[in-house]
C-alpha cells in the first residue's frame, strides 16, 4: 500500500538506461584495448574496470563505494589467480 502512495520515481526512464548501457559499451571497449597494449596486469585492469563501471551503474553512491572496492579487489585478483593457477591460462597484462 505504501508504494503505491509514494510519489516517488520506482525507477529511472528508458533514456537513462540507455546511457547507462551505452556507458558500460565504452568502458568495455576501453578496457579491452587497455587490455590489447598491456598498460597494467590484469587483476589490477579489471579491479579498476569493476570500480569505475559499477560505480557508474550506481551513480558513485558514497556508501557503496567501499563495498565496489572491495568487490573489484576479489573479483579482479581472484580470478587472475583461478585463471593462472587452477586452469594455467595465460591472461593479457604485463
């Protein structure tokens, strides 16, 4: 019953979304590239796409900042090390 009184926006208009979308496109696109010429290995390449990609996605909300952080420190390193050392695939970086 109270949402259907609240006023309040649910969710952001489809032009939003495709910003949004359109965002996540570019960043990917730069990511692989970065990826391509090597700048940085790839744990930290991929903490930093996480961090800027889902912070993005959420509008750099001060409070969930630490908690992408630390999300794109695990995923990042985690999966260089289950990629190098559980399946021995080289991954692109330094």
């Amino acid at each position: 019953v109270r949402a259907c009184l609240d006023r309040r926006p649910v969710a952001a208009g489809p032009k939003s979304g495709l910003i949004d979308a359109a965002a996540v496109v570019v960043l990917t696109l730069l990511y692989v590239t970065a990826m391509h010429y090597r700048l940085t290995t790839f744990a930290v390449m991929t903490a930093i796409y996480l961090v800027v990609t889902i912070g993005f996605l959420v509008r750099f909300e001060r409070r969930l900042l630490p908690i992408i952080i630390g999300l794109a420190i695990v995923v990042g390193f985690g999966c260089q090390y289950i990629f190098t050392r559980v399946f021995v695939v080289d991954l692109p970086g330094l």
